[in-house]
C-alpha cells in the first residue's frame, strides 16, 4: 500500500532538514507550556453549624395564605 501524502511529506522533511533545525523544532515540541494564568488559592472556610442550617433556609418562616389571599404566619 503507498504511503499517503502526509506520510510522504513527513519523509521528505525528515530528508531535507538539516540537522540544526531538526533539534530546534524537537526542542520546541518537548518543552512544557509554561501556565498563563495561576490558579487562586482554594478558600478553606470554615462554617458553624448555625450558619449551614443558615443557608440551607432551615431557620425560614413558613407561610401560609389566609382569607383574602393575605399571607399568615
């Protein structure tokens, strides 16, 4: 089966680079990227139990509708 055309590109560039080039683009390819951007710090907060009851909505009033649509309590 012939090689396919990418192949033979690949083998003609293998053929005709010189050898400085070569080690410079394989230099480039084995290079780790460096980060763009630091992650932040993770937040270790700590909560009371007071206040996860608190965000959960467990301290909420409840409500209901009375005569008239009014809300009671």
């Amino acid at each position: 089966m012939n090689p396919t055309l990418h192949d033979q590109l690949r083998q003609w560039r293998k053929a005709h680079m010189k050898e400085e080039k070569r080690k410079q683009e394989d230099k480039k390819c084995n290079e780790k990227k460096e980060n763009r951007y630091q992650k932040p710090p993770k937040r270790t907060e700590k909560f009371s139990t007071r206040d996860v009851l608190d965000l959960m909505n467990v301290n909420r009033q409840t409500l209901s509708r009375g005569r008239g649509g009014a809300y009671k309590q």
